[in-house]
C-alpha cells in the first residue's frame, strides 16, 4: 500500500494529523514517565558507591541524551527547510528548538545537583557538563537569532543557517572541550556502567522513551501553533472550527 | 531577452502582486507604474535576484536567472534607491572601485572622462561627502557610462537630479537602447526618450 | 573593457577597505583600545600577585582578543549596506564568496593584527617569559583571521537587525571556543616545557576548514539577510 507522505508534509493536512496523535503521544509519554520513575525511584537497588543519590541519572542522562540528538534533528530540519524551500520543515525547526533548550538546561540542572553530593560543589568543569552548557549556548542563539528577525522567511533562513554551522562546529567544540578537559585532569563523571543492576536498566530506558514521546508532544504542539500564526490569513485557517469558536 | 512568468511576490502577509507576465525585449524600454508600496521596488529586487518570488519565473535569454546566477548578473546592471558610494572616497575611486566589483578593470583616463560627461568636472578627485546629493546621484549614475551591461534595472534614478542631468540621462538611455540594450525603470517624474515607444506596467 | 581576475578582485576588496579604514581611523583605534582597557582592568580584579597573573595571561589575553573582534565585527558589513554597496556585492558577476574572503582579510588586518601587535606589550605587564609570549602571538596570528571568518557568518546573520551587536556576540562566542582552548592550551604547554606542535597544528586545522568553508557560508547568509 502506497502512502503519499508529501500529503502529510503541506502545513493543511499536518496540522489535523498531529492534532490527532498529540492525545496518543502524551498518554504514552505520561505513563511511561510514572512507570520510568517508579522503577528508578522504588524498585532499582541503592548503588554500592553513591548510595541514594545516583538516582538522579533518570532524569539527568535521559535529557543530556535528548538535548543532544534534538539539536541535531532540528538542525536537519533547518536544513531541509533551507534547501527544499519546504515550510514546514523550518516550522518543526522552530518548534524543536525551545524543547532541546529546556533539556539541555534540565541536564545541567540535575547535573549541578548532583554535583553537590558527589564533589561537595554545585558545578564542576567537566567536559559533558561544559559541553552541555555550550549546546545550551547554541540552542539560545538558534531561538534569539530566530526572534528578532520580523519577517518569519528570513528567520527561518538565516536561524537555519546558523544551527547547520552550529551542527558541523559540535564535533569540534565537544572534541576541544574534552582535550581541554584531560589537558587539565578536571573531574569525570563516570557511570558505574557494567555493573549497573537490571532495574535500573529498565528505568533508564523507560526514562528515555517518554522523554522522547514527551518531546514529539510538545514539539506538535508547537508547530501547530506556529502553523495557526503564519497562516492566519489563508482560507483553511478562517474555516477551521476552533478559529470560528 | 527578459522574460518574466506568473511572477508573486509578497512582503510579510500583504501579497504585493501576482500572476505578473511581461517580456522586454532587446532596445525595448519599460516603465513600472503604480503608486506607493504597490510592489514597484520589490519587482526590480526581485528582477535582481534579491527577493526569492513566492511562484513564477524570470528568464533570461530563455534561462532561469536562478540558474544562471552570475552569468545573469555579468549581463545586468541595477541602480538602486541608495547611491552606493562611500563617503570617504573621492568621486573617482568611487567609480572605479564599483567598476571592479562588478568585474570590470577601468582605467583613471575612462573614469576621469565618465564623470565629466555626467557633468563633475573639477570635483573628481573630492571625497564625495562634500558633494551635494544630486551631484551624489550622478557619481551613482556615471555606472551607466562604465558599463557594458545589456539589462538596466533603475530604481528612480532621476530623484535629486536636475533639468539638465535629466536630459543627459534621457540621452544615455536613448543610446543603450539605439545599441539594443534594455531598460526597465521606475519613476514619479516624467522621462521621455525621443524616438522610442515607451512600454509601461501597472501595478496597482 | 577588461576582466578582472579573481586574484585582483580579491585585492581591490582589501585595498578598498583598507583605504576606508584609514580614512576613519578612529574606528581601529577605539578596537585596540578597549583591547589593552580590558587586558589591564584583570590585574585592578583580581589583585596584582604575579604568580597568578602569570598563570591567568594566555586565558586573559585571548578572552579580551574575543570579545574585542566581537565588538569590530558588527561593522564588518554594516557601513555597505547602509550605503547600498551590498547591494552591488551581491550583483557581482565573479564571486561573491571572494568579495566576502576579501572583506574577512581586511577586517583581520584592521582589527585582528594590531592585537597581535601589541600582545608583547600586555605579555610584559603580566610578566609572561619571552618563550611564552612567542607561541602566545603564534596562536592569535592563527587564532584572530579564524574570529574574523567565523564572525563574518554572525556579521551577515545579524545585519541591519535591531540588537545586533549582541546578538551577534550570542552567536559567535560559543562557535570560537575550540579556537580559545587550543590558543590557551599551547601557552600552558610551552610553560609546562611541553610541545606546542599539536594545539597549533590543531589550529591550523581549523584556518584552513574555516578559509575553505565560512566565505561561502557569509556569502550565503548574505543572500539571506538582503531579501
């Protein structure tokens, strides 16, 4: 059966089709994210070293995964938006961004708050900690360029452009960032990985699956916001019944 | 030839203009009309490659301006609202450097003698900051002279001029076209050039 | 009438700004002031013991080079397109990317060089060793033109927006970190009695991908903000 998925990629058809799986997608995210933090928090086994406090890896390894990867998506995106002249993918830019942000910032939140039981300091320079801070950076600079620019074409172009030179400069700033980091025998944050108990496995996992499927929520939910704003003057947007309403 | 099909182009949410179809042939000259913010600035730019149309295509010799790139813009010319001279400079660099950017090496003699036709005689070697803007707007226009540029996009090129640097412009026009240049131009004064059926476009 | 090549196209951009540049020099003065301002004010912070300031110098210096080509580079386009010569840049027949690699050369010979210049000066005042103010200065001859280019893309990205100095700088600074870790990184190795071949070769590196790949990528963004 042959489906014709650039039916899905015009702004029209994509805005009642992600109406209809955002519901889906946000249960899902919703029930994984308690069972997720059940495990990590109730089932899985103090660890030998870190005792209690290990916990917070379900959320901190989880969002660093995330911020990661979405930057890259977005940016893929941006791309496509760019060199297809495809709306709709330089909407799902936009739409990404404010998310990757939020968990990049939540990673570095949950790492200083680690940080503080382990080394006795909120922040330690080390190189995946850095490393987020300036994917944190970068996210700031795709959604402020993005901003400040009036006319909603040129945004995209130009925020498009940034997070694809962004995207190349990655590699080499994370590579520099760990050098920097050996060169100066800073603190690692290692994970006990081999020795890691099942359950904690499977909350990680888990973790991991609905921070995605939260992700993609809210990431639809946006962009239909944002397809609602930039054509708010055509005719299938004043048709629509909750516009009429 | 310039050939341009269903050409739309809008500014934010305002649709500009739509379903646009013309072809200016070669000694062919053309008026853009219409009143302000009716898009006339905005078609010129998007002529010149600046502005992407939201559908539509520019050909020219019967190739897409978009594929051509700089082939296109070696047989082009454009003047816009701003003069692009540099304050700094003396009337002369000016025109020689703008010569070189658009690839062409003019020596001092041709540019001495390009000013002075357009009437700057004594003021060639003066930064152009102490020059008044209608003598601003005939250093912009000494391009005209300089150039071997078959397509001529004008932005108003006669703001600030004068009755006799408008005759003279009137008369450069009439000898790019008597050597089967074109032109298309917008303007709220009147130009007229002898001899040559003025074809106009109304945007409206 | 005859051709230019695009050798001496490339030259008649940087002999052009460089024209202007000493036409308005102000404008490079005030660069390399608030250049050795910001060198001078870290010793008033953080007190003048010399075993630490020696220590704190490469990171100091590098640190204020940053944030000096970030305060020039918003001028890098500004003045051509408020004047309408951007406009003709970008109808040039030959190549927009050459125009923009010449206009990148001109910035670093105006704003990047004269910091490079007066380094041994600042190195002195923070009783750096003579071998360490040596790859000190090699690492901004390779480091600043990378600013420059680097910064050319933000230049682009943010001409004519309202902001957009520090805007710019939001966009720039994260992307030349690699640039600041491997400038610092070569002077502590040389007072470590370590090689300095790897970081500057490493800085090389990174001259060379940014000479290939950023004139383009201006020129590109170029297009986009002129829309």
């Amino acid at each position: 059966m042959a489906i014709n998925w650039f039916k899905y990629s015009a702004p029209t058809t994509f805005y009642g089709l992600a109406g209809k799986l955002i519901p889906w997608f946000a249960v899902s995210a919703a029930v994984l994210c308690i069972v997720g933090l059940y495990i990590g928090f109730v089932v899985a086994p103090a660890d030998a070293q870190q005792g209690e406090f290990y916990r917070i890896i379900f959320i901190h390894v989880p969002s660093s995964i995330l911020s990661m990867f979405l930057y890259l998506i977005m940016a893929a995106y941006a791309a496509m938006g760019l060199i297809f002249n495809t709306r709709l993918s330089s909407m799902m830019a936009s739409a990404i961004a404010p998310t990757g942000a939020l968990f990049a910032f939540i990673s570095l939140w949950t790492g200083a708050l680690w940080g503080k039981p382990m080394w006795g300091a909120w922040w330690v320079w080390d190189a995946r900690l850095t490393s987020e801070l300036i994917l944190l950076f970068l996210y700031l600079g795709f959604i402020s360029l993005h901003a400040s620019i009036d006319d909603p074409r040129r945004a995209d172009r130009a925020a498009a452009l940034l997070a694809i030179v962004g995207s190349v400069n990655v590699p080499i700033i994370y590579f520099s960032v760990k050098w920097w980091n050996t060169l100066h025998q800073g603190s690692t944050i290692k994970f006990t990985g081999t020795s890691m108990h099942i359950a904690m496995q499977q909350a990680m996992f888990t973790m991991l699956v609905a921070c995605w499927l939260y992700a993609i929520t809210v990431t639809l939910m946006r962009v239909r916001s944002i397809i609602l704003e930039r054509e708010r003057h055509t005719k299938w947007i004043t048709e629509l019944a909750e516009v009429k309403s | 030839m310039l050939e341009v099909s269903n050409l739309a182009c809008s500014r934010g949410d305002h649709r500009l203009f739509s379903d646009l179809s013309f072809a200016l042939y070669p000694g062919q000259i053309m008026q853009i009309q219409g009143a302000n913010g009716s898009g006339k600035t905005s078609l010129l730019r998007t002529l010149c490659g600046f502005i992407i149309p939201d559908d539509g295509k520019i050909s020219w010799c019967g190739e897409d301006v978009r594929e051509l790139d700089e082939a296109y813009f070696a047989e082009m010319m454009y003047l816009g609202h701003l003069n692009a001279i540099k304050d700094e400079l003396s009337a002369l660099e000016n025109l020689r450097i703008s010569a070189g950017l658009s690839g062409t090496e003019l020596n001092e003699k041709d540019a001495v003698a390009a000013l002075r036709r357009m009437g700057l005689r004594g003021r060639e070697r003066l930064p152009t900051k102490v020059l008044s803007q209608g003598q601003r707007r005939r250093v912009a226009l000494a391009r005209l002279l300089v150039s071997d540029a078959r397509l001529w996009i004008l932005d108003e090129p006669l703001t600030a001029l004068d009755v006799g640097a408008v005759a003279l412009i009137q008369e450069l026009i009439a000898e790019h076209l008597a050597r089967l240049g074109m032109v298309i131009f917008t303007t709220h004064q009147p130009l007229e050039v002898a001899g040559m059926e003025m074809r106009s476009l109304s945007l409206s | 009438m005859k051709k230019l090549s695009l050798f001496s196209l490339l030259m008649l951009v940087v002999r052009r700004d460089l024209v202007l540049a000493m036409r308005r020099r102000a404008d490079v003065l005030t660069t390399l002031i608030f250049f050795v301002m910001v060198v001078s004010l870290f010793p008033l912070g953080v007190g003048p013991e010399m075993g630490m300031l020696r220590k704190m110098a490469p990171g100091v210096l590098w640190v204020a080079a940053l944030l000096a080509s970030m305060l020039s580079l918003g001028r890098l386009f500004s003045a051509d397109y408020l004047d309408g010569t951007l406009e003709q840049m970008l109808l040039a027949p030959q190549s927009l990317s050459v125009l923009v690699l010449g206009k990148m050369a001109s910035h670093w010979m105006v704003s990047g060089l004269p910091l490079v210049l007066m380094t041994p000066v600042l190195g002195l005042q923070f009783d750096m060793s003579i071998q360490a103010i040596g790859v000190l200065i090699l690492g901004l001859l390779l480091g600043t033109p990378i600013l420059s280019m680097v910064g050319a893309i933000g230049a682009a990205l943010t001409l004519g927006l309202r902001g957009g100095g520090v805007l710019l700088s939001l966009l720039v600074l994260p992307l030349c970190i690699p640039v600041l870790i491997f400038g610092t990184g070569a002077v502590e190795a040389v007072t470590s009695g370590l090689s300095v071949s790897s970081h500057l070769s490493l800085m090389g590196a990174l001259l060379v991908l940014a000479l290939v790949f950023t004139p383009w990528v201006t020129a590109q963004a170029l297009r986009i903000s002129m829309e």
